[in-house]
C-alpha cells in the first residue's frame, strides 16, 4: 500500500498569511509530526530505564516559530540567474 504524500499548496500560504486561522491550521498539521519528533526528548528513571516524552514549551516554540515564517514567507517568484 502507497503512502499518501500531503503537500501544502501557495492558495493555502496565502490564506494564512491573509489570517485563516483554518489554513494556519493545515500548516501546523503539516508540520507537527516534525515537531514533535524534535520536541521528544528522552528521560533516565533511577533505574537507567529511558522514557520518552514530548517538551509542551519546546513544542510550543517550535510551532509559533512556525506560525512566524510562515507570515513572513514572501510569495514572490524569485529571479533566476
């Protein structure tokens, strides 16, 4: 079975750089599990056992870090040299 590949399209980065707060959600969406992944971080008990866990400020950061790039993302063509 085929994995369904998710893309964001330009009409969806426009939208929310307009305020969609819908289409703000399809980027996060889009982007979480990434940031999960970054934000799993792994603790020792006293017995040396590890245990994963998901930083809620890191993840945090990481999503209004993207929230940010995504209103200052330009939908410019760039000139090519």
């Amino acid at each position: 079975m085929r994995r369904k590949t998710r893309t964001l399209n330009a009409k969806t980065i426009a939208a929310a750089k307009r305020g969609n707060v819908a289409a703000m959600e399809k980027i996060l969406d889009y982007f979480r599990p990434k940031l999960v992944k970054k934000a799993t971080l792994t603790m020792y008990d006293c017995y040396g056992m590890p245990h994963a866990y998901i930083n809620r400020d890191l993840l945090d950061r990481l999503e209004r870090r993207v929230i940010w790039a995504t209103m200052e993302y330009s939908m410019k063509p760039r000139n090519k040299k």
